[in-house]
C-alpha cells in the first residue's frame, strides 16, 4: 500500500514545478513533503513518513535539510485526515499525551516562541550534522572506528540526558507507563 501512496503524493507535489518555476532543489524538497505528507495520512503515522521520505533517495543516509519541511507536511497531512476521516469512520487518532490544559489564544505567542526557538535548535542540528560529517571524513581511521566513535558519542549523551533528565529510566526508554 505504500508504494501507490508515494507515487500519488510524489505526483502531486511534482506537478507544481511547472507553474511555480521551482529549480530542481526545490522540487525535489516538495517531492519529499509530498511523499511524507501521503504517507503519514495513509498510515497515521507522521513521524515514520518524514523519515521514510527524507531516506527514500539515498541507501545510507538522510536529507538532513528535509527533515523539517516533511515533518510539517506530516503533521499537516496526519491532522486533516484524522479530522476528516477519523470521526467518520471511527479510527483511533494518536494519542500523544494527555490534554494538561486547554488550549487558548492567549498561549498562541508563548506556541510562536516555542516553534522559533524548536526551528534555531533544528539549525544548530544540521549545522552540527554537517559539521561532524566533515571532521569524519576528514580523519584518517578506518571505518569500523569511526563508527565505534560516532556510537560511543551517541551513546554518552543519551546517558548524559537520561540520567540528568528527572524521568525514570523506564520512561524515557519506553516501556514504563
């Protein structure tokens, strides 16, 4: 089912090349959100069709730059056909976590401060990205070592916030309540 629903997407999001004059980066950006956006309304699941569109074009690697555009167009897509066809036909949305106020306007600029703040975080994690991608290569170690170092580092800081994090362990590694 996935492969009709990523040609469909990926169709849709390529026919706006023409009458927007998109260069090809663009397009291929678009592409990627059409897929995801399909994806996560198809199978309720935003974040696996993000991360499915960002990996689609490579074998070993991520669109780096793509993972927040096809992230919205997930979240997007999820939303209007958990609004539109949940109700109708009785699917169970997600269920993120339990509603611990209600939502008003007023909350509206503290939610534009958060989103800005979340958008320079997700600069600072392709700047990094790229970053230690230059530094790897740049080094002169075999490959089973440098992957030993790049999951010894990965390991250290989920460590390092796991056990200053407050939360039981059991939580953060999903199997506590």
């Amino acid at each position: 089912p996935e492969g009709p629903s990523i040609q469909i997407g990926a169709g849709i999001a390529s026919q706006l090349r023409s009458p927007y004059k998109l260069r090809l980066n663009e397009t291929k950006l678009i592409v990627l959100c059409g897929i995801s956006a399909s994806l996560s309304a198809i199978f309720q699941a935003p974040i696996t069709g993000c991360l499915f569109a960002c990996e689609i074009m490579y074998a070993r690697d991520l669109e780096y730059e793509a993972i927040f555009p096809t992230l919205i167009s997930s979240i997007v897509s999820y939303g209007i056909s958990a609004y539109f066809f949940g109700y109708l036909l009785g699917h169970h949305c997600i269920k993120f976590a339990p509603a611990l106020y209600d939502f008003t306007m007023i909350d509206l600029p503290l939610f534009i401060i958060l989103g800005v703040i979340i958008g320079i975080i997700g600069l600072i994690f392709i700047k990094s990205m790229r970053i230690t991608g230059r530094f790897f290569r740049k080094i002169n170690l075999p490959l089973p070592i440098k992957t030993l170092i790049g999951g010894g580092l990965t390991g250290l800081v989920a460590f390092i916030v796991i056990t200053t994090s407050g939360f039981p362990v059991t939580s953060i590694m999903g199997i506590g309540e």
